[in-house]
C-alpha cells in the first residue's frame, strides 16, 4: 500500500454527496442496483479512512427527499441495502470506536429500516471516536422547515421569545445539532451543486468536485481532496 500523503490540517466535518452509482452500472450494462451494491463497498473505505486520519464528523448523503420519485424497485432495493450494510457493518464501527448519528426525517423510512437504523445507532451510542452521519430521507429544505415548526411552537409556548432567534439558537434545532458544521463538502461523479444537501450548514463550507464516480472513488482521491482542503485559506467573509 502506498504511504499517504501528510495531511497539514484535517477537517473537522465532512460530508459527502455519494453520486454516480447508477451511471457506473449504465457503463457497465449493468441494473442500476449494481452500482449502489457497488458503492457500498466505497463507504467502508471512507468510514475507515476518515476515522484513521482524524476526521471527528463524516456525513454521507445515503438517501434524499427526493429520491422517492426513483422506480420502486430501486428504492426498494436501497432500502434493503441499507438494512444489509448496518448489520454487516455494526461490528466493525464498534472495533473502530465510530458512533452512527442519522439525520433527516427517518420517521417516513420503512420500519424494518427504522428499526436496524436505531438499533445500530444504540449499540453504538457509547462509543467515543469518529460520528458517521448517514443522512437518510434528508433534504436542507425539509430540515429547515421542520426547526422552523419547532422553533414556532417553542415561541407560541413561551419558552422564549421571537427576539431570541439567532443564527447560533437555529443550529441547535438543526438535525445536527451540537456537532460542527461541515469544513469540507465532496461530490462525485462530475456534478457541480448541493443537491439540497446542508443547506444552512453548509454556508462557508470547502467545496470539492470529482468527476469520478461514487463506486470508483478511491482513498487516494479522497486523500488527494483532504490534501487540497489543507492548501486552502478559509476565511469566513474576512479580509
């Protein structure tokens, strides 16, 4: 294996939009659930990767608001995927001390699906490395809109006052609360948006594009985007 690069600073947060799966079937003359079959083995790279050089947050877009407009059978299919990868997976982040964090409204997600999520999410609750966000039935908008419900009834209720809704009072009714907002945001397969991806959080977030595939990603590229990060000055609307 080759040495890796030294990295000079390391994100705190990052999160990637894994995007490419079904055009990396397509290629192949393959159904679309090959690439997402695929794909997965590229997030036990990253999960592994992101724990081994520090990353404390790494949050993968698995699953979008909109992805229910896909044929049936393929979301079918992702869900199933899901329930097989936290199951394989569970042994393996609990030996790499990585706690499992879900965000998006997963109360629409299938029950089996819901029910091996917050199984995972408990036995790994108290481990005390790396957060995996797996951001599932997410959008930035839906997200928003649902803080703003709670912040209303909260107001309504007297717990505090209009006056008192700031930026950082928001934060903490976002699905990730508590945790940093994302220094470095990674899409795949040539696309250059957020695709309703952290929409709030990702306000002064580090942007990088590949147009590699979600299933050929390598750890070499994703080191190779780490490495980048670090040359950049980040500066948050200062001189």
């Amino acid at each position: 294996m080759p040495q890796r690069p030294a990295l000079t600073v390391v994100p705190r947060h990052v999160a990637i939009i894994m995007d490419g799966n079904g055009r990396w079937a397509k290629k192949r003359g393959l159904p679309r659930v090959a690439g997402h079959r695929e794909g997965a083995k590229t997030v036990r790279m990253v999960v592994r990767t992101s724990g081994e050089v520090g990353v404390e947050v790494l949050t993968l877009y698995a699953f979008s608001t909109e992805n229910w407009r896909r044929p049936e059978e393929e979301v079918s299919y992702l869900m199933n995927l899901l329930i097989s990868y936290l199951k394989k997976e569970l042994d393996e982040l609990c030996r790499e001390n990585v706690r499992l964090r879900a965000i998006g409204d997963i109360s629409n997600l299938p029950r089996e699906v819901q029910q091996a999520l917050l199984e995972a999410i408990q036995k790994t609750d108290n481990n005390t490395g790396m957060i995996l966000n797996l951001a599932l039935n997410y959008g930035g908008k839906d997200e928003l809109v649902r803080a703003i419900k709670r912040i209303y009834r909260d107001v309504e209720s007297g717990k505090f006052p209009i006056d008192s809704v700031t930026p950082d009072l928001i934060d903490t009714y976002l699905d990730t609360a508590s945790q940093p907002d994302p220094d470095l945001i990674i899409r795949t397969s040539g696309e250059m948006r957020l695709s309703n991806f952290l929409l709030w959080q990702g306000a002064y977030s580090e942007l990088w594009f590949t147009d590699t595939l979600w299933p050929d990603f390598t750890e070499e590229e994703y080191l190779k985007a780490l490495v980048d990060y670090g040359k950049r000055g980040r500066r948050f609307g200062n001189v």
